[in-house]
C-alpha cells in the first residue's frame, strides 16, 4: 500500500538562515540572571576600627551571594561563613544584601574583597579597603632650652610610622610659622621630619611653640614646647620726690630705680655721667637722696643694672632751679592779669565818653545866638527896627556875638 504523502515545509528564505542561528547563539550566552547588578562601594578605615563590606543586587531573583578575600577565600557563602577569621561577622543577609564587619582592622587587611553573584555565567564586583595609620609619636626637639634674644635656635618636630604622610604645621602662639619638611618611607610606612629657625626675642619668652599635625587619621593631634628667653635688664628711673614739681635749692631730691631682667638682675649702681658724684648725695640700694639741691647738683645720674646676659641704664637729667623760681612766676603771672585788667577798663571808659560827645556835637552843629536886633520887636516897620535896635548904628564896635 503506497504510502501517505507527507506536507513538505516551505523552506527558508535565503539569508534568513544565518540570522536564526545568530539569535539562537545568543539566547545560549545570556545569563538565567539577566537584569540583575552587583553594586558595591570602597572602605577606608582608621587602624584598629571596623570596616563594613556591603554587597548588594539590583533586581535580585534569589541568586546566592558570596564575598572573597584578597586571597579569594569564601569569607561569607550566602549567611555561612567557611573562612574561620572570627573578625568577619555578618551584619545583614537577605536575597539583596550580604553585608559583613571586619573589627581590629590592620595593614595586612588592605586590599581587594570580591562580591560575587551565582548567576549563569556568575558576576563578580570588587571593593578596596585602604588602611590609614595615624602618627604613632608626635615629638618636639629644641635645639637648646634656654636661649639668649637676638639668637636662632632649631626645632625639629617628628610624626613616625604614618600612613599615608602627615602634614606638618608650627605655630608660635596664635601665629602660624613655615618650617622646612622631610619624608622618610619604610615599607608602607611614612616617616615626616620638620624643621622650624626661629629668631628670639625677651617677648617670645614663656610663648608656646606648637607643632600641628594634619592626617585624615586623626583630628587634632599636637604638642609644644614652651620657651625660655634670657634677656639683659630694662631698667627706668623715678621721681619720688619733688613730685611732677620743680627741682629748686635747698628742697630735697629722690630718686628710684627699676630693673627688671630674667635673670633678675644681680647688681645695682647709681652714677653721675662725666662728673664724679656729689658727696652729699645718698645712695641706698635703688634709691638716690640728695637732701639739700644746689646748682652745683646739675647734671646726668645714671642707673646701671647688669644680670648674666649683659648691662643696660637708664638716665636722669637734673636741673635746678632758684629757690623762688616757681613763686615768682606766679606773682608775675598775677601782676599781668591785675595791669591787663586795668588798661582794659580805662579804655573801655573812654571809648564811652568818646561817643557821648559826638553825639552831642552832632546835635547842635550850627546853633549860635546874637544881639543886634534886641530892642526892634515893637517897631512899625523895618527902617524903624533897624534904627531902635539897640545901640544904634553908633554902638556897632560895642556888638558881640556869643557862640554856644
């Protein structure tokens, strides 16, 4: 019996044949985790503290965790640990998270840790610990303890065994000074030298010199040296007495004088500078008397003051003056007011009279009176006042006229 005719398949269109087994090699090469991400980030920690490792996914479809040491070591295999480091405790463990704690962190912890995420084919992302070791020692060596002023002397501030290196900075007081650096590396290790010349003074004496260290390690870490300036004395000289007054003859003079020095000054003198001293002048420890001034007194006296650093002085000028110096310049000064007081009233007075009688002139300029027509006041008409007037044409040698 002949057999059935079997439906044959419409064959493929040319060029099509290629692309299908294209995608079909594709489809074998991606991942039963497809769309899922490894995400990690990188740990720095401080010597001794705690580092936190944290694997997390994106998109997780229960594919198992795992994290690896540097040494690719299983330290945590989904919440089981195999790696036997107590030091690795799993803080949180769920289908997107593995997150562990590395305590009492050293230098030889730092490195590559790997996450890893059992997809097909796995993925795998890395995080790095880095390790900073603070300075194990902060020391200040000063060249010499006690120095002289005017003098340079060396300090020299060391941070050792840091890492990575520090940042040295000095200060004297509040203000910040620049000093010189080295580095030094062993191994993984930094060693850091600075170098302060400093010029001092007598007011840098008992003044702070800080050395500060700048590492992201540690937060505020610092020492100082304190120090010691020598200095020659200062010394001034006072009245005690006449005080803020005249130095006049036969009164009496006191003097004080004031050293201060560090040593404190060990020796004290008074001298007169290019004459010898009075010998009436009493000179008591830092006091200088003289009891009864004269003229012959005038002159410079000098106060010396010496300690181990050197010698320093202070002058007093003396000038002495008449016994009334002072009395008669006040009489004086009375005597001129009382004449200026006077000479002020008179001619004020006379201003006063001046202008009274201007005034009054002016009133009266012109005025005058005379007697030629007495007597015509009852005459009938002119020819007869003329005639009756008295005296007559014959007295006129006798008129006179009266000016007011």
């Amino acid at each position: 019996m002949a057999g059935r005719a079997q439906p044959r398949r419409p064959a493929a269109p040319p060029g099509l044949l290629p692309l299908l087994l294209l995608l079909l090699s594709a489809a074998a090469i991606i991942p039963r985790g497809d769309g899922q991400n490894l995400v990690t980030e990188d740990v720095t920690v401080v010597e001794g503290d705690v580092a936190t490792i944290s694997c997390r996914v994106k998109n997780s479809d229960d594919s198992v965790i795992q994290l690896l040491n540097p040494n690719r070591q299983t330290i945590y295999f989904r919440d089981f640990r195999p790696l036997k480091d107590s030091r690795f405790q799993l803080v949180n463990f769920s289908n997107s998270e593995l997150r562990v704690s590395l305590t009492n962190v050293s230098i030889s912890d730092e490195g590559r840790y790997f996450c890893q995420l059992y997809t097909d084919p796995p993925q795998e992302i890395y995080t790095t610990i880095t390790v900073l070791v603070p300075p194990r020692n902060l020391v200040i060596d000063i060249q010499k303890e006690t120095a002289i002023e005017g003098e340079e002397i060396e300090l020299n501030c060391t941070a050792m065994a840091s890492r990575p290196a520090t940042t040295i900075r000095w200060f004297k007081g509040n203000k910040e000074l620049t000093g010189k650096s080295e580095v030094e590396q062993w191994s993984d290790m930094y060693t850091v030298t600075s170098q302060l010349v400093l010029k001092v003074g007598r007011e840098d004496d008992g003044v702070p010199v800080i050395c500060l260290v700048d590492h992201p390690a540690v937060k505020d870490l610092q020492t100082q040296r304190y120090l010691e300036v020598m200095y020659k004395p200062q010394v001034r000289v006072s009245q005690n007495y006449p005080v803020q007054g005249l130095t006049r003859e036969g009164e009496p003079l006191e003097l004080t004088c004031a050293a201060f020095g560090k040593p404190q000054p060990t020796e004290m003198r008074w001298l007169r500078v290019d004459d010898e001293m009075p010998q009436h002048v009493v000179v008591s420890g830092s006091n200088l008397l003289i009891n009864n001034l004269n003229k012959t007194d005038n002159g410079t006296y000098r106060c010396e003051a010496s300690n181990a650093v050197g010698k320093s002085h202070a002058d007093y000028m003396l000038f002495v003056y008449d016994s009334r110096a002072g009395e008669e310049g006040a009489i004086h000064s009375v005597d001129h007011a009382v004449v200026g007081g006077v000479v002020a009233v008179v001619v004020f007075a006379m201003l006063c009279l001046l202008i009274i009688l201007g005034r009054y002139f002016a009133r009266h300029k012109g005025t005058y009176f005379t007697h030629e027509a007495k007597g015509a006041d009852d005459a009938a008409d002119a020819d007869t006042a003329i005639i009756n007037a008295e005296g007559g044409q014959n007295n006129s040698e006798e008129k006179k006229e009266y000016f007011i």
